[in-house]
C-alpha cells in the first residue's frame, strides 16, 4: 500500500511515522517545508488533562503518554521536559502585590502576580514543536517514508468519482493507494477536490527570544488587562534552547495560500510586545530570535476532523486540531495508521469523523488558486 499524505506538518510527520511502523510504503508532499507553518511557530505546550470531559480526552491522554514514549525511545532531541505551569494575572494599571498566591518568579515585573498552578511536572510538558515534527518526519525517513517538496494541486478520482487514485502534484500525477490530507488550514483547499467540511486559519503572532530564566522555568499562561479594560491571553514558555517564547495577539489576515508569504501585522505584534515589556521587561529586553505569525486549523464545532471522506475510499483527513495540535498529533498519527492499515483505530474516533459537519461546496471555496 503506498499512502500520500499531503502536508508536512505536525500532523503529517506524525502520521507518516506511525505508518512506517508498520511498514507503510508513504510519500509525505509538501508545499514548501517540515514544520514550516503552525507546527514550526506554535508553543508546544502539552496537558495531560486539560481536554478532560471533552470528546478530546482519551486522544490528548493517550498523545500525552505517547509524547513521553517519543521522547525516550527516539534518538533526536526536541526539547521535551515535564513543567510546573502556572497562571499569572497582569495589568497595565493594577497593583497585584497583595494578591500574590504563590511566590512569582522573580524574572516577571511588579504589576503581576501568580494566582494559581494549573499543572505540575505530574500533568504538563513541553517540546519544541518545529524539532519534534522534523524528529518525526526523520523516524518516519529512516524507516523508509519519501518527502516531497512540491504544492499539491487536487486529489485524483477514479472513473467513477468514488475513490482517490492519487494527488497531481506541480502538475505531475502521484499515484496513490490512500490519500491523506492533513494540510492544516490549507486542507480548506481540498474541499475543492473532495466533499469535506469547512477548516478555517485562525491567526496568531509570537515572539522568540534569546532569553533563560533565572529561576526555575514555568510555563505561564497570563490573563492580561489593558487600561480600558480589555484581557489578552499571552502564553510564555522557557525552552530548553535557551530561549523563551510567548504568543498571543491574534492577527486579521485571511490566509494566503502560500504558506510563505503569511505576514506579521504591526498592530497585534506591537500590542503583544508593549505586554511582554510590562509583564517581563528583561525578557523584552533581550535578543529576539523570531518574530512570526501563523494559523492553528479549525472546525465549525471546534473538533478535529480525523477519519474517511465520506463516499470517496481511499481518502482520508485529519486536521482542524486548533490550539492542541502539538499534543493531538501522535495518538492523531497512531489512530491513523490503525485506521489506514486495519480499517479501525483502537481509540474512539466517532466524535471527529468529518461526516459530522456539513460538506463546503466546492464553489464556496473561491476560485481554483493559482498554486
Ligand atoms: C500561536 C499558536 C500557538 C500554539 N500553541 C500550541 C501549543 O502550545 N500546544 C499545542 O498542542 N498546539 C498549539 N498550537 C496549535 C498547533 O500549532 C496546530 O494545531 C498544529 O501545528 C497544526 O498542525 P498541522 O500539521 O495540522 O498544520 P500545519 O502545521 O499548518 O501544517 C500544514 C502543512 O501543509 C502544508 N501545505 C499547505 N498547502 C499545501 C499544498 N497545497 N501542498 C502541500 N502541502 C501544503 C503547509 O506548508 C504546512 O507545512 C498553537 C497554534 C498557534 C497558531
């Protein structure tokens, strides 16, 4: 069986190496390269609990357990390590010095303050997201996976319309035995070439800086009040590398096609910067490695899409993971390949299986783009 899977990232890489586990002959297409998009720019936070009493439970517990496995039994080094995380309220005018909880790491400034832990080393983690997909995506190459650096431009159908034969890729035919997309918020493009719901991108900036903690690292999740009242939701997380990175300020633009050409808009990049500087001045001081924007993939109802085309064998999709899909990728690509190989996945897939939601007309997408 050959598998094409187009998109390369988090979520491709991942499928493409569960695959090659069990000895899936797989080409992994993509536009322009491994981890180039959210799964490169994303803060690689992992909960163990945080989607509990959700239909995302068993598949972020199951992907928490697995990302601990990745971590010893590959040879790479992506960053992973447990945290305590905490939760820090910050303003632009207000005074927290009476309101501390919890003694505040001594790298934030004055007008914050640590309310509570939301996790410990028991229950939160986090991996540098662009190394751990690459690692996947290298797993997957040494187990015999192709990558291929080209724009998918449509899926092909046999004679009947009823069964994905392949991809055209830069105008070439790739042939195929099972397609999968996992083009994040580009998988909005297949809806032109396969009845699937919509996924819409939802835009958001970061920084990276070339910054250590003097203290023990926590991940930090702020609640942040502006003079007029108005509360962003910064997340700052110390890695590894010797660096520290933090996003926040949702963007505008709607997605261009080419991955490459996403822009950083001043006003939301400012506006979170102008926070960094409050909350952490020392941090905002110092050298910044990164300045990107990308766009976490998402559902009408909020869910992955994660199974079969409805009517189409051979075609399959997984996307739409929004803010968890550096968590959700490995049970996402470990429940695929069981799908792909054994024609069921062990882990419970109903809740996302894209027949749910209502199929995007083909015309609804736009005109054909000039890829
Ligand atoms: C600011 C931000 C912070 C986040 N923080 C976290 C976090 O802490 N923890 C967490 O679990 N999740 C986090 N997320 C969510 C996570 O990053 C995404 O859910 C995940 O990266 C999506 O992975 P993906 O593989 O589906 O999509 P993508 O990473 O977008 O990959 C899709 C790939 O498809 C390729 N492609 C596009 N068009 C084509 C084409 N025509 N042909 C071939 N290839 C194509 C692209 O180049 C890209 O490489 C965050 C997201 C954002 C935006």
């Amino acid at each position: 069986m050959h598998v094409v899977i187009c998109g390369g990232g988090v979520i491709g890489a991942s499928i493409a190496y569960f695959l090659s586990l069990r000895g899936v002959e797989v080409t992994v297409v993509e536009r322009s390269g491994v981890a180039c998009a959210a799964s490169g720019k994303s803060g690689g936070f992992l909960a163990l609990d945080w989607c509990d009493a959700s239909p995302l439970q068993l598949l972020a517990r199951r992907s928490f357990a697995l990302h601990a496995e990745l971590a010893e039994t590959l040879e790479a080094d992506w960053g992973y390590r447990r945290l305590d995380t905490l939760g820090v309220l910050a303003s632009d005018s207000r005074d927290f010095s009476s309101s501390r909880a919890l003694r505040t790491p001594p790298w934030l400034g004055p007008e914050t303050a640590v309310h509570g832990r939301l996790g410990t080393e028991a229950s939160t983690a986090q991996v540098h997201p662009g190394d751990f997909t690459k690692a996947m995506m290298q797993a997957a190459g040494a187990r015999g996976a192709r990558l291929r650096l080209g724009a998918i431009e449509s899926v092909r159908l046999g004679d009947d319309g009823k069964r994905a034969t392949g991809v055209i890729v830069d105008g070439a035919v790739l042939e195929a035995d099972a397609v999968v997309i996992a083009m994040g918020p580009w998988s909005v493009l297949a809806c032109q070439w396969l009845p699937l719901p919509a996924v819409y991108g939802l835009k958001g900036h970061s920084f990276v800086f070339h910054y250590q903690p003097p203290s023990t690292p926590h991940a930090l999740f702020l609640e942040y009040e502006d003079q007029r009242g108005e509360v962003d939701s910064p997340e700052v997380f110390p890695r590894t590398d010797g660096t520290t990175y933090v996003c926040g300020a949702r963007g505008h633009d709607p997605l261009p096609i080419d991955p490459d050409h996403i822009t950083i808009e001043s006003g939301p990049s400012a506006r979170l910067m102008r926070q960094i500087e409050r909350f952490a001045p020392d941090l905002a001081a110092s050298e910044i490695v990164a300045t990107q924007a990308c766009y976490r993939p998402v559902t009408e109802d909020g869910l992955p899409l994660i199974g079969p085309v409805p009517g189409v064998s051979g075609a399959y999709i997984a996307t739409g993971h929004s803010v968890w899909g550096i968590l959700n990728a490995p049970a996402t690509g470990e429940a695929m390949a069981e799908l792909l190989v054994d024609g069921e996945a062990k882990l419970d897939l109903s809740a996302f299986d894209p027949a749910r939601l209502r199929v995007l007309p083909a015309e609804d997408v736009g005109p054909a783009p000039a890829l």
